[in-house]
C-alpha cells in the first residue's frame, strides 16, 4: 500500500510532530536540531499519503549553515550523495536506529551527532551517518532531496551502502 511504500522521486516531506503534522517543511523551519519528517506521495486516485506505514521512512531533517559534509569512507557501511543535499546545508536521514530500531535524536553534545538514546548508538550526519560508536551495524539511509517551490522534494529512494537504493522489503537485509 502507498504509506507503506519507500519515499519515491518527486515525495515532499512534511512535518511527523502531531502539532503541525502534513505540513510542508520550508527551509525556514530546519536548523542543526533535527526536525522530525514523513514523505508524501500520491495514491493511484492522486490523493496525498503520507507514508508512515513504514516506521523506517521516519525522517531526520537537518540544516548545517557551515555545511561541511564529507563522503564517508569505504568501510564506512555508510553513503552519502553530496548532490542530494540541498545548498551543501539540508539533509535528510532515515531515523529509525539500525540497532533496535529506537528514533534518535541530537547528540546533546554535538549537534551534527546522533546519540541513540536506547544503548548509545552514535551516528555522524555530515558522513551520510556513518556509526561512531555503540552497537548499530550499519548507518541510516540518506534521502537525497532537492528544493523546488520552497518544498523539499525527493530525487530518489534511501541509498545504502553496500546494498544501493533501498526498495520495498529490502529493510530486512539491511538491518
Ligand atoms: Fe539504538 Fe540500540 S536501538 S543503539
């Protein structure tokens, strides 16, 4: 079913806090502190989904006025698409921990790590959230975006490493 189905090309993502939730997210709304996304698609009538069927297209949206993202390494297990990072300053991150699945946050210390509040799992979202430390196996997907008519606008599906772009089913073997 549509809001159990992969972010897809041309998805914009709105807001996942229950206060504003289905509304557009502008690039006025974003900061180093995470805000919390859905994207949202269409229906085969063209009706609006939001695709929170699946636990794992919960989002983490940044915005890094230093910008300052870098490719993470080989044997990372982790990807990073510098050109679906809006103005070197927007990402968007899968936020469900590839450990046990908690949702996680800022790391109060340092705004641009995640600290999983559930056993320590930390993750580094200028390294496509590549892990530096605790027991995750693998980074959370990027969603590569773009800006268009001042929404956020998915180009393509979660890319993972090594597995490529993450379709339906395919959370399985990735954990
Ligand atoms: Fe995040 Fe265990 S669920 S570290």
């Amino acid at each position: 079913t549509p809001d159990k189905a992969p972010p897809q090309e041309g998805d914009i993502l709105v807001h996942a806090d229950a206060s504003k939730e289905g509304q557009p997210i502008k690039i006025s709304d974003l900061s180093e502190n995470l805000v919390a996304a859905w994207p949202m698609g269409k229906d085969k009538d063209g009706n609006n989904v939001i695709r929170k069927g699946e636990p794992n297209n919960q989002l983490a949206v940044f915005r890094f006025e230093q910008g300052g993202f870098e490719e993470p390494g080989k044997d990372d297990h982790a990807e990073l698409k510098l050109d679906g990072i809006i103005n070197g300053q927007v990402v968007a991150y899968s936020n469900k921990c590839t450990h046990a699945g908690c949702a996680v946050p800022n790391d109060p210390n340092d705004a641009t790590k995640l600290f999983c509040p559930c056993h320590s799992g930390q993750y580094d979202a200028l390294r496509g959230c590549k892990v530096t430390g605790g027991p995750p196996p693998r980074a959370m997907p990027q969603l590569p975006i773009k800006l268009e008519n001042d929404q956020l606008v998915v180009t393509e599906t979660f890319v993972t490493a090594p597995y490529g772009f993450l379709t339906e089913g395919d959370w399985e073997q990735y954990r």
